[in-house]
C-alpha cells in the first residue's frame, strides 16, 4: 500500500512537471493598428435667378467645402506554431545482453512479443527468450527545446511519466521512475521525413527508484509518429522495487519502437501549424467494434451455440493506428499498423498481433469526409493470422467516428497449450477462421485530405 501511495504521488509530480515545463502550441499575436483617411470636397454653384448681361462680371456663387474624415481600428492576427521537439505516448525496448543473473523476461522484440498464453493465464511462458533478455517501457514522453551553448540546434530537455528498466524477470533487479528527467542531444544524418538522427541522453531519475541512465541511439522516425530507434547504454542506481533496495548496474544492446511519438526539429519550431507536412491518412489513438460472426460460439456466452448464440460473438480493438500514404495511386495506397491489434470473432477464435503490417487503399467516392478503405493486415506474433475487409468511416466530430466494417480473419491464436479467450481448455486451438459484420466507434483519429499531405504542397519552409 505504502509504495501504491508512493508510485501515485510521484506519477501526479511527474503530470504537473510535464504541464508546467512546456506546452504543445505556441502562440504569437501581431497586432496592426490600421488607419484609413478619406477627403471628401463638395463644390457646389448657385446661378442667380433671371437675365443678365454678359458684359457684366457679378461675384461667382461657386462654393467649395472639404471635409477630412479619419478611421483607425486594431488587427490581431494570431499564429500558431509548435513548441515541442518531441511528443510521445509509448516506447518499448527489447534489451539484449542486460541479464544479472534472473531469468529472461520472455518480452521479445521491443519487449512487446509476449507468449500468448501468458497473456490468457498469467503463468509462465511455454517459450524462453534467449535473445531478448529484458526490457524498457516509456509511457507519456515530452522534450522541449534547451537553449544551452548560444541555442545550438539539437539539445533538448524532457521528462518521461513513466519509465520501466528491466533487465531480467527478477523484481530486485527492476528500475522504475516517475517524472524521470531526459537531457538529450541530436545530430541529424538525414534532414528529410523520416528523419535519420545520432542522439546522446542522460537520464535522471528519483523515484520510487533512484538511478541513471546513459544511452546513446540511432534513430529513424518519426513519419506517422512511429519511430525506431538502437539503443547502447548503461544504467545504475537503487532499485527500490524490493524491500530492502539493492544496488543495480548493467550495461545493455537494445532495439526499440514507439508509436504516436511525434519528433520536430528546431527550425519546425518556427513554422506554423497550418503549414506542418503530414505523412498519414489516418492517425489514431483507439478504435473498438462489436462483431457477429459464423463462429460456433460467441465470446460472450461461450456455452449457448447453435440457434441460442448470441448475435455478437465478439469484438475487435486496435491501439495507437497509423495510416501512412504511399507515392502510389495519387497516394491512395497505403501501408499501416497498431501497437496492438485484436480481433476476437468468437471464443476460440481470436487472434493477438503487435505491430502488424496492414496495406489498404483510402477512397472517398461520396464526400471529403466519407472514408471507404479496403485492406489486407498480416498479424505475425503472438497469433499468427491474416484479415482482410473493407472498413467505412464516418467522422462524428474530432474525438469520434462512426466504424462499420466487414471483414474476413483466419490463422492461429498462437497458443501452445490449448486455451480459449477465457483461459480454459480447447481440443483444436491452433487454427480459426470466420466472417464478421461489425459496428464500432474510433476514438481520437484524425483524418486528413489529400491536400493536407506533405507530398507535392510547395510549402512556404521547402
């Protein structure tokens, strides 16, 4: 309870770091004082009524009045420009030659490849990991540009919310931060999206865990705020995780990736928002839908089949989406993924994927805001499956849009040992196949036009 209270208070400093130290948008105000001057002249002439002599000069009725009006009035013209070097929501790192003498954490690549029946049961993987010995995760992570050296481009200063170093499945030898403190400096190799960049970072950290860590990496990202990065680095301090904390230091390879992670470079800081480039069709944060599928038993009520199963069998839900276009088909082709990716048609049929590969192509035959995607997305682990479909989108507003899709899933659920969704026993789990009908709802996607896309808009900054 006492360290729940502990991880609580330090992860509340580390969201009132993360507000008070920076911003996303900056906003400058030009304000013109505009005076507008009008001269109006009447000239008027007043003939005298009646004859006469031409020979006679009379005074002349000819009148002339000016009148000099003036106007001012204020314009504000408000722009909106980026105040982030960097804007993050979650990294995961596989880390190799980190063991202290624990067990591997069976994480995999970017420490995101977990056996699936681990997920299922919570027991002990049925694979070990050899490779792959620990782990890293980051969760809500800001830079902001550091005006050190007379503001020499590249240095930055950040804080992660939450950061997990494990280098083996043993809790004494865990390194947990909140509010960790992030000093890092780029060079860039490569100054076109996605951008290649060396980058060097110390990282301080206070609690619940005290320690340091120092990694240089390479970098490639982000486009579609996906990134990836190779890590070597060393890190040292007080675990804390374990009554009493001990002393842990290792040294460690890694190969990370991080997804709605979003990188600007200093001179971006300087262009406003309207004319920021972009390389998606679709980014996203969340997206679920309900499904009935000619599966033998729903999900929801694994034990009615036949004429009394329910007509929503299961669900689908993907997390942090990316839809990058493609320079084919006037970039209507696209290829994409999700952090995680789920598609559970039934009880026995379901599949897990992480980072998944998905191409499609994004039509608008109706509207600009009517969005018909055919796609095709290969799921390689933990399950094993293919699914394929067309998928209608219709925007609500900007924090929701209507989903309805349709779709065909068949593979493996990846389990060794036999389980279902709900963790029991199964005679045939290695393979599945079903079509599905669904209806859902996505949450915080943006959707962009084509003219919205960085390709071919000679913005005023190429």
């Amino acid at each position: 309870m006492r360290r729940s209270r502990l991880i609580l208070i330090a992860s509340s400093i580390a969201a009132v770091l993360l507000v008070g130290c920076g911003s996303i948008t900056r906003t400058e105000k030009d304000v013109y004082t505009i005076t507008k001057i009008d001269t109006t002249v009447i000239e008027q002439v007043r003939n005298q009524p009646g004859e006469r002599d031409n020979g006679i000069i009379y005074p002349s009725s000819r009148t002339i009045v000016m009148e000099r009006n003036m106007v001012q009035r204020d314009s504000v013209v408000e722009r909106e420009y980026p105040n982030f070097i960097r804007l993050g929501l979650f990294e995961g790192i596989g880390l190799i030659g980190s063991g202290l003498g624990g067990e591997s954490v069976n994480a995999g690549l970017f420490g995101l490849y977990f056996d699936i029946d681990r997920i299922l049961t919570q027991k002990r993987q049925s694979t070990e990991g050899n490779i792959f010995k620990g782990s890293i995760y980051r969760f809500g992570i800001g830079e902001w540009k550091l005006h050190w050296f007379d503001d020499e481009p590249g240095w930055s200063y950040g804080f992660t919310a939450w950061e997990l170093l494990r280098p083996d499945d043993d809790l004494a030898h865990y390194l947990n931060g909140a509010g960790v403190l992030n000093i890092k400096k780029r060079w860039y190799l490569k100054n076109t999206i996605p951008y290649l960049a060396l980058s060097a970072q110390a990282s301080f950290a206070f609690l619940p865990s005290q320690y340091v860590n120092l990694s240089g990496s390479a970098e490639l990202g982000s486009i579609g705020g996906l990134n990836l990065r190779l890590y070597a680095g060393y890190a040292f301090g007080m675990s804390g995780f374990v009554a009493p904390g001990s002393f842990v230091n290792f040294p460690y390879l890694g190969i990370g990736a991080s997804v709605l992670d979003f990188l600007n470079k200093d001179e971006e800081l300087n262009v406003e928002w309207k004319y920021h480039e972009h390389s998606s069709w679709a980014i996203g944060l969340a997206e679920f839908m309900l499904v009935g599928a000619n599966t033998d038993a729903s999900l929801f009520a694994p034990n009615k089949t036949g004429s009394a199963k329910p007509a929503v069998t299961g669900f689908t839900a993907r997390l942090c989406n990316a839809t990058i276009a493609l320079p084919f088909l006037d970039y209507k082709l696209s290829l994409g993924t999700s952090l995680i990716n789920v598609v559970a048609p039934g009880n026995v049929a379901f599949g897990i994927g992480v980072l998944p590969i998905r191409a499609s192509i994004v039509l608008r035959p109706i509207g600009p805001d009517f969005v018909v995607e055919p796609f095709a997305e290969y799921n390689y682990a933990p399950s094993t499956f293919t699914h394929a479909g067309a998928r209608l989108t219709l925007p609500v507003n900007t924090e929701l849009n209507v989903l309805l899709t349709v779709g065909y899933v068949s593979g493996s659920t990846g389990s060794l040992r036999g389980y279902d969704w709900g963790g029991e026993h199964v005679n045939n789990p290695l393979s599945f196949d079903a079509f599905y009908l669904g209806i859902g709802v996505t949450l915080w996607e943006r959707l962009f036009h084509r003219e919205e896309l960085r390709y071919g808009r000679n913005l005023p900054h190429e």
